[in-house]
C-alpha cells in the first residue's frame, strides 16, 4: 500500500495541474488505482478495525467457535475526503452444526474507485478436544471472487480522447478462491493464522511489445490474531488484541487494540495500526442479542495531508438455540 499512497501524495501536491480541472485530477486518481494496483491489492484483504467482532470473515476455522448462530453486518467507508476512497461492506454468519463441525458463510463487497471486487465465501471447520477447556480448530474456505474494473463505464467518457482502445471495455472476471487457518482457544484467550485466500489470480493484464505485465495480480495475505480476556472484577473486563497482516513482497500491517468491558453490555477502547492510524471504539449491547458497534480512525500516515479519517459501523446478532446454554460464555 505504501507505493500507492506516495504516488496518490505526489499527485495530489500537483497543484497547477490539478487546479486547472477536476477531470484531469479525477483521471489521474482513477489511473493510479488501476496501474499502481500491485499496492492496491493489499486492499484485495480490506482492512477492519473491529476485526475482533468478525474474525470468520478472516479465518474459516473460527466458523462455529460459539455456542450459537452469530452473524454480523459491517460497513467501513476508509480514507474520508479523498474521492472514490474505499469502502467496504461485509455479511457474515457462522454455527456449530454438529458434534466438533461448523459452518458459515460470508459475503464481502470493496470497492475503490473503478475497481469493484463481491466475494463469496463458504466455511468449514473441525474441532479438537484437546483436554479441560482447550480446544483446536482447523477451517476451510472456499468461495468465488467477483472482479470488475470499469475502463469504459468510470472512465473512458472522462477521457480527451474517448477513443483510445485501452478503454475501450470494462473488465469483469470471476475467480475461485481457497483458503485454510486453525484456531487455538480457551474460554479466556486465543490464537489463530489463516490464509483467506490462497489462490493467485490476475485481475488486470497488458500485452507490450512482446512482455506480458501484470497489474493487480492478488497475493496471499497471511492474518496472525491473538487475544486475552482478564476479570478486573465482577464487573469490569479487560480485553487486549492484536492482528498482524502480511505478505511476501509487501508490507505488514500490525493493529493493536484494547478494550474494556463493563456490565457484560458496553465496551470502549482504542487501537493504534502501526504507521498508519489510532483511533477509539465502542460497543453496546442493545439486547442480550443485539449489539452495535463503531470504530474512528484518525489518520497518521502521509495520506494525513488529504484525508483525516476512517469510519466503521457494526452490527452483530446472536441466536441462542434452544435448551443450549453456554455454562462459561467466551467474549471474543
């Protein structure tokens, strides 16, 4: 991602330019996204900031940890300010189905600019009694990707020559995808890596004088998570995390994060991701089922000069089934 925020930076301090009209500038951003995409596609995985309320979504062993049918809907809209900047949705939802199995399914819709990436994805997982409260799960994901860049439909018609073949059609293209990961928990903390998306696939490629170049060619990301839940007292919990993102040839991305739990009800914390933002959350449960989230995101990283924040909305909803009832109820 960092070669595509200094080439977004050095464009944006193209003053003359891009005072002297909007379309060039909008031309350039849309030309960055599309040819600085090996960068880009770090976004391929979106980033969350309340990552701790979706972990299936990341890691298909986590698929039916709880006691119930839990399910969640997030929208994250990145980077306010800069124009057609990210945004992501995302629906997940997840149950134990037998004895030691569990199943979900998700669903994940980014886009940036005019790259529009829905995902599909089912889960399966496998459980180990490892002996008292420990347990080990192994999880399988396996889904379709759905590409589209929109060359004709986003930006031919701001072109100066609308002619010009290279946009000439929109790109759309549907890929399988694979992912794997496991799950180490105890009603107290956890441990997990995965790999969403195990596949290499090509989303934009360009034929030059006898080369083959490839722009926006995914990459496995790799998500190291790990949390701990600890008793201040009857009342009060205190709930550290950390996720670490990864890839070979790109950068990583660590969030920390902590929050505090009162009353079994309401959660505030904050989160610093390394180089790039801090920000606070809060979380409360609006019913025993119910709870809704959000997370701010103050910008640290050379993007600060153009946009001052991220914004993140969720909710979650916990079906308890009937005449099961969890004699030592987890918090993550």
């Amino acid at each position: 991602m960092d070669i595509l925020l200094f080439v977004i930076l050095f464009y944006l301090g193209d003053e003359a330019f891009c005072l002297r009209t909007h379309f060039y500038f909008k031309l350039k951003i849309y030309i960055i996204i599309l040819f600085c995409s090996v960068s880009l596609y770090a976004q391929q995985e979106p980033h969350y900031t309340q990552y701790m309320y979706n972990m299936s979504v990341m890691n298909p062993a986590y698929a039916g940890s709880k006691e119930n049918l839990s399910m969640g809907l997030l929208y994250r809209k990145q980077w306010v300010e800069i124009e057609d900047a990210p945004t992501t949705g995302t629906f997940f939802g997840h149950a134990p189905v037998g004895k030691n199995v569990g199943l979900g399914l998700s669903f994940i819709s980014d886009k940036i600019g005019p790259v529009e990436e829905n995902n599909v994805y089912g889960d399966f997982s496998y459980t180990l009694n490892l002996g008292g409260e420990h347990k080990l799960a192994f999880g399988l994901k396996m889904g379709l990707t759905f590409h589209n860049v929109g060359l004709y439909s986003d930006i031919n018609y701001t072109l100066p020559q609308p002619t010009d073949p290279a946009f000439s059609e929109d790109i759309s293209n549907t890929y399988f995808n694979l992912g794997s990961g496991f799950f180490y928990y105890t009603n107290k903390y956890y441990l997990g890596l995965s790999v969403p998306n195990m596949m290499r696939s090509k989303h934009l490629d360009i034929q030059r004088t006898g080369d083959q170049l490839e722009f926006g060619s995914e990459v496995s990301h790799y998500f190291l998570t790990g949390g701990y839940v600890f008793d201040i007292n009857d009342t009060v919990k205190f709930k550290p995390f950390f996720m670490m993102k990864s890839a070979f040839g790109a950068p990583t991305s660590l969030d920390l994060s902590a929050n505090f739990m009162f009353n079994q009800k309401f959660e505030v914390g904050g989160t610093y991701r390394l180089q790039d933002s801090f920000g606070a959350m809060i979380n409360y449960a609006v019913t025993p089922s119910l709870r809704i989230g959000y997370a701010y995101d103050h910008i640290v990283s050379d993007l600060k000069v153009t946009t001052p924040s991220s914004h993140e909305l969720i909710l979650l909803f916990d079906l308890n089934f009937p005449k099961k009832v969890s004699s030592s109820p987890r918090f993550f």
